[in-house]
C-alpha cells in the first residue's frame, strides 16, 4: 500500500465553504465507486482555513496517469468536477488547470 498527500484551496467564503463541505457528506455514488476504481483503498480530506488536504491510501494498481484517464472517461465524475470547481481555486504555484496538488514527504517518526 502506498500513501499519498494532496493539498488544495477552497474560495475564501465560509458559505462556500459550508457548502462543499456539505456535498462531501453525500458524494454521489458513481463518484465512490470510480475512486475505489481506480485503486484507491482509502481517502480522508481535512480542512484548516480554506486549505484542504488529502490522503489517499492506494493498492499496487494505482496510478495518477490512470486515474486521470478514468476520470475523464466516466461523465459522472466529470459532472462532479465541474461541480467542485465551483468551490475550488487552484494553489498560487499550480500549473493551469492544476487542481490537487502532490505533496512531498519531508519528514517521518
């Protein structure tokens, strides 16, 4: 198994905010079923601020490349999405188009 972490910032509206927060307690099932997918065993988003992280907890058959192609093939995820984009803005370092971005490990006990 193998662990990945991701960060992403929400639009400073604590409305909107309520909001997204209130579509991740019914995130459609055709969005679950193509997380599981894709290989991913577990993921957990937190949030502090209007900043997001995520860890996601992957199996062997996992990758973002994948993942990505997946996503774009399936209109459901893609709805969801567009719907998220709403709430979202990208990191100031993002490449365009750039939503979540990997994070580096730089220390472990």
């Amino acid at each position: 198994m193998k662990k990945h972490c991701l960060a992403l910032d929400l639009n400073e509206d604590p409305a909107l905010i309520a909001e997204y927060e209130a579509w991740h307690q019914m995130v459609w099932p055709e969005v679950k079923e193509s997380i599981i997918d894709s290989g991913i065993l577990n993921m957990e988003i937190f949030r502090t601020g209007n900043r997001l992280f995520m860890i996601m907890e992957t199996d062997e058959s996992f990758s973002f490349e994948r993942k990505s192609v997946m996503d774009e093939a399936n209109e459901k995820v893609q709805e969801w999405e567009r719907l998220m984009w709403k709430f979202q803005q990208p990191l100031p370092w993002a490449k365009a188009g750039e939503k979540w971005i990997l994070m580096d490990k730089i220390f472990q006990l």
